[in-house]
C-alpha cells in the first residue's frame, strides 16, 4: 500500500467510527424502546394492548427484511425532511439509524420474551408499578442476552456502514473500493479487512466478556 | 370464629375463550361462585388437584387477577372494581411466596430482599435494617451477598419468604411454596411458615395439592373442585370425616395407615387371626382406650399394620391388629371396641369379611 494512502485510511476510519458510534447510540436508544415496546403490548403480558402491538409487529417486519442498499433509497423523502439532503454520510448515517433502531427492535423483544412471567408476577405481587418492573426487573434480568444482542447488532451496523459509506462517498468500506478494488491494489483490500475483522473481534470479546459479568451465574 | 381479614362473596372468575370475534370458544370458568371466609390470625389451606381453580382463587385475594362477578373484600378494602393504581397499594400490603421462589436472579440475596421496600419507598438505612433483620430471621444471614443460583432450593424459598414479610404485611398467600422441594425442606419451610404465623401474628393461606403440607399446619382447609370449594372446615374434623370423594382421595394420599386389599392379602398370610382396623383418633379412641378393651375380655392384641400420626398437631390414624384368644373373648372385644372406636372387621383366613376399606 502507497504510505500516502495512510492518512486517507484514517480518515477513513474515522467516517466509520462516527456513522458506527451514531447508529449504536441512535438506533440502541429507539430500538431498545420499540423492543419494549413490542414485549410489554404483547397479549397477556404487562400492558397487554393487541391493536398497539400489532402495528409495532407489523412496522418491524415491513422494515427489517427490506435490503439495505434499497431502503437507503426508499427512505429518501423522509431522510430529505429530517437531515436536509438524501446524499452525504450524513444522510446515510440517518437511515442507518432507522434500519437499526427496528432490527433491534426485534432482537431486544425476542430475548426479553425469555424472561420468567413469575419474577414479573412476584414484583406486581410487591405492588411495583409497571414503569419500575421494566426498570428493576425486565431489563436487569435480560442485561445479558441484551448485550449480546447489542454485540450483534455493532456487526450488522458495520455491514450497513460500508454500503452507506461507499454510496455516501467515506468509510472503510468506500475507502477498499476507491484504493482497493477500483486500482487492483489488493493489498489495500486486505488491510481493510483485517482491519474490519480486528474490530469486530474486540467487540465481540467485549460484549461477551460483559454479558458473562451480568449474567451472575 | 374471629372477624374474617379475607372474604369472598360469591366470587367468579372468567377467563375469556381464546379464537376469533364470532368463533369464540367458551370462556373458563376459574372460579365459580366461591363465598369464603378465612380469620385473622389463621393457617388457612386451600387444596385441590391442579386446574381446580386454587391458584386463581388466590390470586383474586392480592389482585393479581381481579373477580368478573362477585366481590373480594380484603382488610376491609373491596377490591371489587379498583383501578390498577389503587391496587399497587392493597398488593404491597399482602406477601406472596411461590412454587418457583420467583427471586429476581439479577439481584443478590440482600437486593432481592430490599426490593419490596424498595418499591415503598423506604430509606437506604432503614431497608438495610431491615434486611439484616429478615435474613436472621429465616435464618441466610450469611448468604446476603449471594446470589440466588448459588442457593439450594430451600434456601431460596427462605428468601422469597423474607422478601414477603419485608414491609410488615398482615396475610402472607403460599402459592405450592414446597412443591418444588425435597420432604426435608418441605418440612423446614412449613416450619417456618408456622412460625411465621405464631410469632408475627400473620394470617397464612396456603395452597397446595399436597395433604401433606393440610395435615402438618393449617388449621381449616378448603378443598376445591372445578372452581367451586366442594368442601370446608377444620382440618382435623376434614381428615376424619371427609364428605366427597375427591377429600377422601386427599386424605388417603396424606396417610398410609390403612392397608390396601393387597396388603391385607399379604397379612393373612402371616397372621392366620382375626384381622381388625381400628380408628385411633380423639374424636373416637385413643390407642389406651384400645389396648384396654382388649385386656379386659383377655384378648391378645398383636399390632400388624398401621401408625398414628398428627393431623392439625392432634394424634390421628389407625392400628391394625390381629386379635387372640378363643371365639367368645374375640367376639365380646369387638363390641367392647365397636363401643369405643371405629373398626373394620376383615375377618380371618378362614372366614374373610368382605373387603371393605371404608374410612
């Protein structure tokens, strides 16, 4: 690889780490609600409301399936609205945020439908009230598959993120197409990829090691 | 009977039948109809095989599931028609205890303890006494840091007990609190369940299909059947003259005392006698009373089969033995038992009576 390319690599990597880290964060937050969400409206659970529940169902499963490369296109208009332009990292980092937020939407439901009905019961028993259940009991109780599920998540919003980045012009990913791919430089290629893999290793040594700790067993 | 701190009035609870507007099934029929009162300061026990309705019943006591007819009236609080946020409050006045303890893994020992007076509202300092006091008394102080997967079953219904009893509540419901554990700790806890209710005062209802856990603490018992509570009183006078069916097979799994026709096959053929049941209870006999009879007529008594044990802490069950002697004595100390006790005459080798085993 051409040394002078090493300052553009860490550009490069920078443009990742700040679509990753906004898309986490955004999509984490939103996603953890609509999970919530999903779970407590679910019939027969805690606030138990079949049209609310449905229309969560439904919005996450219209979502989730579409490509991502073509919901970053659909998404347009909306996009337009919230950040002002429908092209730039920006923008990408946007839609980004959407696609997540309703992917872990799904994730954090699927592992909190795994938690015992009796300890929710026990606490109604002690007259918690529901806000204080999802505080004190469904989210400490599931802390370990959430964080799991979160880990996760980090990789399927890096997946997203070479898509954005190269349509948006920054990001690893663009920066192994514009240097890599597009010069037959493979060499630029494969640093790109070990870099990517070094990521994501860490982050799934991390979040296991976390979600070991929360587990208390 | 002192003044009821729970009574059900005609009670029901529907739950609605699964399946489409238009093809919808039949709704259950939980409870159906159930007018019960249980005393301040008692052991109550409610019994029943599973899907009779126990649980539920319970469950409309501390309004985890609210009647679709009739009324609860708890402490002097209706529960009928309270909304969600009145409740919290009538519920965090009223301990539960379950079969699978429901301790909160995420939480240690301590923590899980706290979380009721958490959830009053209580300070730091006061729920770290507290907590301190509880766990000395259900006897884990040492196990305040841990967490419940680190703890035996026993132990854990230990915490859930003390987690009940954290804010003071005057009913304390066991919801099949020993039917996760071995007879051993099955014993510890209603022990402690019983102390729990001598020492603090607190009004204890349990539920259970086990007779075992009727016959060893409550004081009056409710045995109930498809919703409805088929039958009711102390538990001394339920045990030694059930009235349906399903109390009788209760009874019977609890004690063993009487012999099966098999048995009484296998006793013939060791004791060649006159085979007889005897009831040895308070109501009827007690085993003197017995044992003299048979001096008197000058009967030898050999005692083949059977125990005694105590039902509501009052002695309860049957011997059986063979009776010696020439004919005339054998057959005036029959009378002289029939005037004392129940019996059942098997007869002899020879001359079985028929097989019987009416209790």
């Amino acid at each position: 690889m051409r040394p002078d390319l090493v300052p553009l690599l860490w550009d490069a990597f920078g443009q990742t780490l700040y679509m990753v880290l906004i898309t986490l964060a955004v999509g984490g937050f939103f996603g953890l609600l609509l999970g919530l969400g999903l779970y407590l409206t679910r019939p027969g659970n805690l606030l138990a409301n079949r049209p609310v529940f449905a229309v969560l169902n439904v919005a996450v499963n219209i979502v989730r399936p579409v490509p991502f490369l073509i919901f970053l296109v659909a998404l347009g208009p909306l996009t337009r609205a919230v950040v002002g332009t429908t092209i730039g990292i920006e923008a990408f980092t946007f839609a980004m945020c959407v696609m997540a937020s309703f992917v872990f939407a799904r994730l954090v439901e699927q592992n909190l439908v795994s938690i015992d009905p009796g300890v929710i019961e026990a606490a109604r028993a002690m007259g918690a009230s529901p806000l204080r259940i999802v505080r004190t009991v469904v989210v400490p109780e599931a802390l370990s598959p959430l964080i799991l599920g979160y880990t996760f998540l980090f990789i399927g919003v890096l997946d997203m993120s070479a898509i954005a980045g190269y349509l948006g012009g920054g990001g690893l990913g663009d920066f192994a197409i514009q240097y890599g791919y597009r010069q037959y430089d493979w060499a630029v290629t494969a640093i790109v990829v070990v870099i990517i893999i070094v990521i994501v290793q860490l982050v799934q040594w991390l979040g296991n090691t976390l979600a070991r700790r929360a587990l208390r067993r | 009977m002192s003044e009821p701190i729970i009574s059900f009035r005609g009670a029901v609870k529907e739950f609605p039948g699964r399946g489409r507007v238009g093809r919808r099934s039949a709704g259950v029929r939980a409870v159906d109809g159930v007018t019960l009162d249980i005393a301040a300061g008692e052991i109550f026990g409610v019994i029943g095989y599973s899907g009779a309705g126990k649980s539920t019943l319970v469950r409309l006591v501390n309004a985890l599931e609210t009647t679709t007819a009739g009324s609860v009236v708890v402490d002097g609080t209706d529960l009928t028609g309270l909304s969600e946020a009145r409740m919290r409050p009538v519920r965090a006045g009223i301990g539960m205890i379950f079969q699978q303890f429901n301790l909160l893994r995420s939480r240690t020992v301590a923590g899980n303890v706290a979380y009721p007076l958490e959830v009053a509202g209580w300070s730091r300092a006061d729920r770290d006494a507290r907590v301190a006091e509880l766990l000395t008394f259900v006897g884990i102080a040492d196990k305040a840091a841990s967490y419940p997967s680190a703890l035996s079953g026993g132990q854990k219904q230990r915490v859930g007990i003390a987690r009940a009893l954290a804010t003071n509540p005057r009913i304390l419901l066991a919801d099949e609190a020993t039917s996760a554990l071995d007879p051993e700790t099955t014993a510890d806890v209603l022990a402690l369940l019983q102390r729990v209710n001598r020492e603090l005062g607190i009004t204890v209802v349990v539920i259970t299909h086990e007779m075992e856990v009727v016959r060893s603490i409550c004081h009056r018992v409710a045995v109930m059947e498809r919703g409805r509570v088929v039958e009711l009183g102390d538990a001394y006078q339920v045990f030694s003259d059930p009235q349906q069916d399903v109390t009788r097979r209760f009874v019977a799994s609890a004690l063993r005392d009487r012999p099966s026709p098999a048995v009484l096959r296998r006793l013939r053929g060791r004791h060649p006698g006159r085979i007889v049941t005897v009831r040895i209870d308070e109501v009827s006999g007690s085993s003197a009373q017995v044992m003299e009879v048979l001096a008197d007529r000058g009967v030898h008594g050999t005692i083949v089969y059977g125990g005694i044990t105590e039902v509501a802490e009052r002695p309860y069950g049957s011997l059986t033995l063979e009776l010696g002697g020439d004919e005339a004595a054998v057959s005036a100390a029959l009378d002289g038992l029939h005037a004392v006790t129940a019996v059942v005459d098997h007869g002899t080798v020879a001359a079985p009576a028929a097989e019987g085993n009416d209790r």
